[in-house]
C-alpha cells in the first residue's frame, strides 16, 4: 500500500518537483511489529532537511496518522517517507505559494545473509566521488545519482556495499550507509560538512557511544586512515550496524565493535 497525500495511490502527478527536479527529502526507517523504530528521531530529521531547503514539513500527526494505515497491515516492514517541495510548471524559480507533496510507502525488509553479522561484510572501493556541496551536505534529498553510479560498479553478490570518498580522496559514506573507524578508544567517523548524508543511526551511535567508553571525533579521514584502522564498521536504520572484514584487498580479523554498537542501540531503541 502507498499513500499519496494521505490517499492510496501510486501515481504522482507529472509536474511534482520531486520527480523534475529531485525537489525533496525522504526518510527509510525499520518498523518492528508495528513499531516504526526511532521514529521521533526521524522525523526531527526530516524537519531538518526540509527546512535546509525551505520546503513545508508536514505536521508529525499527520505522518504518524498515515504511517499507522500503512503498518497496520504490514507491521514488519521497511517504511519511506518522501516529501517533495509540490507542484509546479516547468522552470527553476519557485512559486510563492506550495503545497508539498507527502508520499508514505511500505516494502519487506530485506533477508540479508547471517554471515553479514557473524563474519562482517566486503566493500567495493568505488570509483564514482561525491561531489563537493556544502549547501546539500548531511540532508538526504532526492538527488541521489552518484549514489546510483557508484552502485552500478559492481554485481558481484559477495560484495555487500561501496565505500565512496570525496574528490579530495576522502572517506565519506557508503552508497547507502554511514561509516565508523575505531583506532584504540577512539570512534572516528567522516566530516560531512561537503557532502554525504548524516543518518539518525550514525546520530545514535554518536550521542551513545560513550556508553561503551569510547570518544567521537568527526574529521577529514583520507582513505590511507580507513587501512590503519583497527576496526570499521558501517550503519544505517536498516541493515543496523556491519562489521567491515575486507576492502581493496586490505583484510580485518573478525571484531567486537559491531556487535556492541548492535547490542547499544537496540536497548536504547524508542
């Protein structure tokens, strides 16, 4: 089932900014027996992003009105929530007066296999880079191209995910996932004040890492640190939280990072 403005629907009209232009935001969050995980914190995102780019957020009540239809029948599923800035005729400049538009749809969770948890994941170093934008950095909007290259540069199943730097040769993010290293007691994860997307896990982990004893540091980390690092792992709302075991030829002995972080952000899931 998908909502489109509240009704069932999968169409959106020809003139909605969001499929000319890529003019909008979204959310991808888990829902566990009917329970849409970390909600709140998703939505504070989704707020966020909308007004980094002066698009009306719709009211949380009428989200959680909506997402409540769509769980009701499919309480263990995958749940997107997009919000595009509306409609428009065609040219760049924005009308004064818009009504976003807001699209609600669930899928299956996707079966990924056990040893992903058990014996951690392969990664693609890709060759597509992020390009520089300050003014998009950390929002998660519709323009996800280079997102989409860079998964185009691999088909082999054993490979679970791409690890994508900037121009400058810096780490950012995966394709679709945010990225940690650990060196001693230290967590490190990439500056995105460039580009890339800050998602709510990698947000979690931050706000709760020092549970574990552990200290964050956001910085410039240029692929040579990735290699240095005792371990790396890879999070988002979905897949959770993996263990990194082997990338561009450099291997990592089997770690306990993953399973901590797994461990701390399900007992602190709300």
């Amino acid at each position: 089932m998908i909502l489109v403005n509240g009704l069932p629907s999968e169409h959106v009209r020809v003139f909605d900014r969001g499929l000319t232009y890529g003019d909008g935001v979204f959310r991808t969050l888990l829902v566990r027996a009917g329970h849409p995980l970390c909600w709140p914190r998703h939505y504070d995102k989704l707020y966020a992003d909308c007004a980094a780019l002066d698009i009306i957020c719709p009211p949380e009540a009428i989200l959680a009105a909506e997402m409540a239809k769509l769980i009701d029948e499919t309480p263990d599923c995958v749940l997107k929530v997009i919000v595009t800035r509306g409609e428009s005729q065609r040219g760049y400049a924005i009308p004064e007066h818009m009504e976003p538009t807001r699209i609600l749809m669930v899928s299956p969770a996707p079966q990924y296999p056990a040893s992903y948890l058990t014996d951690g994941v392969r990664l693609h170093l890709c060759s597509t880079r992020l390009a520089v934008q300050p003014l998009l950095a950390g929002i998660k909007h519709l323009n996800r191209l280079e997102n989409v290259l860079a998964r185009r540069e691999w088909n082999d199943s054993e490979i679970a995910e791409g690890l994508m730097l900037d121009m400058d040769g810096n780490a950012i993010e995966g394709t679709m996932s945010n990225l940690f290293l650990l060196q001693g007691k230290t967590l490190h994860t990439p500056n995105l004040g460039r580009c890339g997307v800050a998602g709510v896990e990698r947000e979690r982990i931050m706000d709760l890492a020092g549970r574990l004893g552990m200290t964050v540091r956001v910085e410039n980390l240029p692929l040579a640190r990735i290699y240095e690092a005792d371990e790396v792992v890879l999070c988002n709302s979905v897949i959770g939280v993996w263990q990194v075991r082997e990338l561009a030829g450099k291997t990592w002995q089997a770690g306990k990072l993953a399973a901590r972080l797994r461990s701390l952000l399900d007992d602190d899931c709300d």
